[in-house]
C-alpha cells in the first residue's frame, strides 16, 4: 500500500519537475525573440533615436 502512494507521489514529483523545465526553455526563447527583436528595432531607427534624443537634449 505505501509503495503504491510512495510511486504515485514519485511520478508526480518527477512529471511536475519535468514540466517545470519545459516552462523554463520556453520562457528562455520567448526572451531571446525579444532580445533580438529589440537589437533589429534599435538598428534600425538608430539613426531617429539619436536625434530625438538630441533635440531633447537641446531642449532642456
């Protein structure tokens, strides 16, 4: 009866622990996709950003 309730309680453990780590990778490369997401996007308007920035500057 306890090694029943003991292998319930194991494989539980272990399926919960497995997806835990599945979460984790897919989080990680949902991060990276924005990561390089906003490298693209500052390369891009790299150019726009540093005169808004200056104007601001400018400004003050």
């Amino acid at each position: 009866m306890f090694d029943a309730i003991n292998r319930v309680i194991v494989r539980a453990y272990v399926g919960f622990k497995r997806e835990e780590g599945q979460t984790f990778v897919e989080y990680s490369l949902i991060g990276v996709l924005v990561a390089v997401a906003l490298v693209l996007a500052l390369g891009t308007f790299k150019g726009q950003i540093a005169d808004a920035l200056t104007k601001m500057g400018a400004s003050l």
